[in-house]
C-alpha cells in the first residue's frame, strides 16, 4: 500500500474502502455496471443479506485514483515468483524447458481525447470516427496457461518492443516461441546474450538465407546470419553485439504450404527437427488465451476513460485470469487422475474456463477473508467445483477461418450490462 498509493495521505483512514477492498474489487472480474458489481461484491464481501448500499460508485471513482495500477503488475509478478518456485514439480514442460509464447494484440479502448494521445487511433472506411487502440502483449506460458508478463503499448509500437521487456521476466530454462514478424538480426543476438532458447517462425521470403534452405528440399539445415547496414545500427543502439549468428533452420511442411522455424536448440539429437512441428504448435495457447481475455474478461469493457483506469483495469484481469489458472491447474491433475482410474480408455478432459471464470467470480469476496486450513479447505472446494464443468479434449481437431464483416464493438461506454 505505502509503495503503490499516489499520495502520502491515501488509505490511511478506517473506511470500508480501504486499500484490500479496493483491490480485491477490481480483482473480482468485473463486467457489470459499476455500481451493481460494489453492491453484489460488498454484499458477498461484509456477509450482509440487507439490501443496502454499502458504498457509492463516485466512492469507488475517487479511491481507485489514488492507486497505482503497478500495484497490480507488482502483485502478479510475486504470484508467479512463488508458483514456479514452490510447484515446479506440478507444473508441464517440454524437454525440461517452460515453454513461453509472445504475442500481440490489439484491444479496442474508450474514443476519448486522453486515451487517444497515450494509445494511439487506427482509422477506419471514410466517414468513421477513429477508433482507440492498445497494443496488449504477454509473455504466456503454453504449457500452464500463466501470464508472466504483461504489457499495453501504444498502438503503432512494433510487437518487437514489448517482447524485449518481456525476457526481463525470462528464466534461464525458458523456450520463448515466436510468430511471423518478430524476426530481427537484433532479437537474435539479444536471445544469444541473454543465453535465451528461442523458436521462432519467419517469413520464407524474408531473405535469402530462408528461401535457398526451402528450395533445397532438405529438413533441417544449420546456417550463419549476418547483419546487414540496418541490424548493425539496431545492434549499435541497443549495446549488443553485431558478429555473425549461428542458428538452425527447420522444415515444416503444412498442407498448400512451407513454413521455416528458426531456432538456436543445435543439439539435433535431443531435439530431433520433427518435434519442432509439434512444439511449434503449442504457441496457439497464447491465441486461445486473448480468446479468454477479451471474451470471457470481457478486457475491452473498460470501467473508466483515463488512462490509470484502463491499466487498472488490464493488469487486474490479467492477475484475476492467474488465480482461476492456478486452480484449473490443480484441477486438471486431480481430474486426469480421477478419470484414468475409472475409465479404461485414456480420454483427456480440461476445465471449462468460462465457468471456471463464473466460479471465482462467485465466490472470490469470501475468498478473500480466509487464511490458513479454512482457506485450503475452501481452495479445494472451489477447485472441486471447477472440475465438475468439464470438457473432452480431441485432438488434432481443425476449423477453416470463416472471415466475415461484422461490427467488431462489444461494449458501449453508455450502454453497460447492469448484472
């Protein structure tokens, strides 16, 4: 609280919205219109059955004011600390490394001035008002379904520029999988400097190196990059070293076309070139997690039109997505187990994380008042319950992209859900 309030004087006085309440509200995956969600929540929160008021929503706009949205990030960054450091051993990883995704994504905010000098517009067809834009970006485990870093830029920054900040939160067992359009001479050097594995998809027609390995019909091929005028002066800006790059490039061919993977994992017998096809592909959890952020968070709906709110507001569903992960971690393990023993056949199930979103939300203010054997007891219950929304895993399933025109808006600052 001392290191996270904006004024000395902040949360020093015996409210019912002091600092705790304040933040574990904005934990509470809010959708709703803002005074409905402080009734329902306080309601839940003070066990009162009273329909009553405990405090106002120009209450809550004053107090948020008054707290740094790094307090959320700061908070984030402990929690993950601590589940690597204590669950190692239950956590998925491939070959012994924690397998991270970078991605990007653009998220549609508030058309007021403020917003739109520190995020940036994107314009539309003529006659259309332009509209805000954030670039979000987070540094994702695939394997565990755990934000550990996240970032919202503005929207006309390069992918490239939060990715850097990102590997500030990297671990020397980390394998960072990349899309298209992270290629850089420079990110490669700052992986090498780092000592950072890295899996990363280029663009076959990038450069010459690319499409001669792809005429070439050959699986896999170990090559030397060097920097051209461009990527000596990146390299020169950012104090890295510009000597030549030897990294490995691996074949993947996909029906109607040839991707290449760039990675520096040299060693072709502990990592044979037709494990990357399958390693490669475990990078759209990141797509299915800003499916989760943005539908099922609803992280556009937007609760403010400053720009503390919308970092407020980002970070916190970003932290409030981990608690629900961590639980349908658990959950996973106790529900794999349980159904190996009664079904012969090996089927896999995971936890609906729509409902696994309903369920903390439900019971998160009575979560907070808990510590000790009465919190584990009510953790394990509330997992328990998580594992009762289940759902088949199949495989090797695909779906044709059906790209249509729609109006993309979902949330109207005037027009909020108010349940």
């Amino acid at each position: 609280m001392q290191k996270h309030r904006l004024t000395e004087t902040a949360f020093t006085r015996n409210r019912k919205l002091n600092f705790t309440t304040l933040v574990t509200f904005l934990l509470n995956h809010r959708k709703g219109a803002i005074q409905t969600e402080l009734d329902r929540y306080l309601s839940d929160y003070f066990d009162d059955d009273r329909p009553v008021r405990h405090i106002t929503k120009s209450a809550l706009i004053q107090a948020r004011k008054q707290l740094s949205y790094e307090a959320f990030i700061e908070l984030n960054h402990h929690f993950v600390e601590n589940l690597y450091d204590s669950r190692s051993k239950a956590l998925k990883r491939w070959h012994g490394f924690r397998v991270c995704a970078v991605d990007g994504s653009q998220l549609r905010l508030p058309i007021v001035p403020e917003l739109q000098q520190a995020f940036g517009c994107q314009s539309g067809v003529a006659g259309v008002a332009e509209q805000t834009m954030g670039l979000a970006s987070v540094y994702y485990d695939v394997l565990n379904k755990i934000v550990i870093d996240a970032q919202l830029a503005k929207t006309t920054e390069s992918e490239r520029y939060p990715a850097f900040l990102h590997l500030d939160m990297s671990q020397d067992d980390d394998l960072v999988a990349y899309d298209r359009g992270y290629n850089a001479f420079w990110m490669y050097a700052y992986h090498q400097e780092l000592g950072r594995s890295f899996c990363m998809r280029t663009i076959v027609n990038r450069d010459n190196l690319s499409r001669d390995f792809v005429q070439s019909g050959q699986s896999e091929a170990i090559v030397t990059y060097r920097p051209n005028r461009n990527s000596r002066q990146q390299c020169e800006e950012m104090n890295l070293l510009d000597t030549p790059i030897t990294i490995r490039l691996i074949r993947v061919d996909l029906p109607g076309e040839t991707e290449v993977l760039i990675t520096n994992l040299m060693d072709q017998k502990r990592f044979p070139a037709h494990e990357f096809k399958r390693l490669y592909h475990l990078r759209w959890g990141v797509e299915e997690f800003y499916k989760r952020l943005k539908h099922h968070q609803e992280v556009e709906n937007i609760s403010g039109k400053s720009v503390l709110v919308v970092m407020q507001d980002f970070h916190a569903k970003i932290l409030c997505g981990n608690l629900t992960a961590v639980l349908a971690i658990a959950g996973h393990r106790h529900l794999n187990k349980h159904k190996a023993s009664k079904t012969p056949h090996k089927k896999t199930y995971q936890i609906n994380f729509a409902q696994a979103f309903a369920k903390m939300k439900q019971y998160q203010a009575k979560l907070w008042k808990l510590s000790g054997s009465p919190l584990s007891q009510f953790l394990k219950d509330l997992m328990l319950l998580m594992t009762q929304y289940i759902e088949q895993v199949r495989p090797d399933r695909s779906f044709p992209r059906k790209i249509c025109k729609f109006n993309k808006r979902r949330h109207w600052m005037h027009y909020k859900c108010t349940l």
